[in-house]
C-alpha cells in the first residue's frame, strides 16, 4: 500500500516528458556603436570606438503584466512576469524541438524555464532543469512572449574600444582596450597618439577615422572605413 501510494505521488509530482535538456545553439552576431561616413562627437573616457563580435541566443519579451500559475502540490507561487521582462531561449525538450525552453535574464534568474512554442505561447509552462515537467496549475492561452529583433548576448564574446583621452598641442591620445569573456578587466590595453600636423586621419588596424575637432573636453569625427574588422576575434 504504501508503494503504491509513492508511486502515486511521484506520478502527480511530475507530468508531460522527463529527460534531459538540449542546448540550443548560439550564433555570431557583430554590433558597431557607428555608422560609416557619418559624423558623431564623444566626450573624453568615452568610446570612439566600440565593436563586439558576441554570441548570441534568441531572446523573447514579456507582452503583458502576468501572474504565473502556481507550481507543485502545494501551490507555491512562482513569479510576477512584468511587460518587457526578458527571456533567454537556452534549452529545448528533444521530443518536442518546435518548442524552447526560456530563462529569466539577469543575476536574479531562477533555475527553472517556462517551455514555450516559437510564437509566443505557452506549451508545457514550467520545466526543471532535468526536463521533467512537474504539475502545475493552467496558463493563459494567450500570446504571453514574442521574439525579440535584438538577441541576447552569452558569454565568450570579444569587444573592442577606442577610448578618447585628449588632446595635447596637436596631438589626439586614446586608448585601445580588448575584453574577452570578462567585461570586468580589460584583456589587452594600448596607448594611442596621432599627430593631426601628419594627416586628419588617424587609423588603427583596419578602422580609419577623420578627425574634424577636438578638445580636451570632447572629439568631433567620422569613420570613414573599418575595412569590414577582419581582424576582430571570432
């Protein structure tokens, strides 16, 4: 009796597939913080420059303010999703690959996922991190999430600056910093001058830039070609 009682338990506790979880894959995606042959002004400490080569995974956004459904036996919240909460796609069931498994972003997110169709709607709802669906209570049938046009970064990405430092005489400083997977510390650094008494156009690597002012308080320019950032890490 009290075996089949377990049994019983155990067939309530969890429901839908049991299994475990398969990564979905991530994909390059290069972001710039310039347009070509457009003129733009930077204060000093900023970025003249800034390119990241990141990785990336489909991201999809809350559409509206939503209770989630209790979870487990004793019905214990979950969470309040707020309009424009973001998810990450970081897993799917392989018995059920139209179907994502998405995870709460930022440092306070769960170590559960809500298992959603491609179009926004819910599928299974809650999932644990094994692939076990426990019981839970209904969903809305609605459209909770839709995709997102602007992906959300993982790690291993690389990211370059050229930071303004100023001017002295006639000569513009900055500074060259590269992280890798650590936006904490910068990886490489490198000091930066060009004498505008040689040209107005200062180039590193494959980026050139025209120089129309500057002060010690800011820098007016335009990048004239990056010769497409062969160089920046894959």
């Amino acid at each position: 009796m009290k075996l089949l009682l377990v049994f019983i338990l155990m067939s309530v506790l969890f429901v839908g597939c049991a299994g475990s979880l398969s990564l979905t894959p991530s994909s390059k995606q290069q972001y710039k913080n310039y347009q070509l042959n457009v003129s733009q002004k930077v204060s000093i400490g900023d970025p003249i420059i800034e390119v990241e080569n990141a990785n990336v995974k489909d991201a999809y956004v809350v559409l509206f303010d939503y209770q989630t459904p209790t979870l487990g036996l004793f019905g214990s919240q979950q969470m309040f999703l707020n309009k424009g909460d973001r998810f990450t796609a970081v897993a799917f069931i392989p018995s059920d690959l139209n179907a994502v498994l998405v995870r709460e972003e930022g440092p306070e997110k769960k170590s559960i996922f809500i298992h959603i169709y491609p179009n926004g709607k819910i599928n299974r709802g809650w999932c644990l991190a094994d692939g076990t669906v426990p019981v839970q209570g209904s969903w809305t049938k609605e459209q909770l999430f839709v995709k997102s046009d602007n992906p959300s970064r993982t790690e291993n990405s690389f990211r370059a600056q050229i930071i303004y430092s100023g001017i002295t005489g006639n000569t513009v400083k900055a500074v060259y910093r590269e992280f890798s997977n650590d936006y904490a510390r910068p990886a490489f650094t490198q000091e930066l001058q060009y004498s505008l008494d040689e040209s107005n156009v200062i180039s590193y690597k494959s980026i050139k830039i025209k120089i129309i002012k500057a002060t010690n308080s800011e820098i007016e320019f335009t990048v004239v070609d990056d010769g497409g950032l062969p160089w920046l890490s894959k």
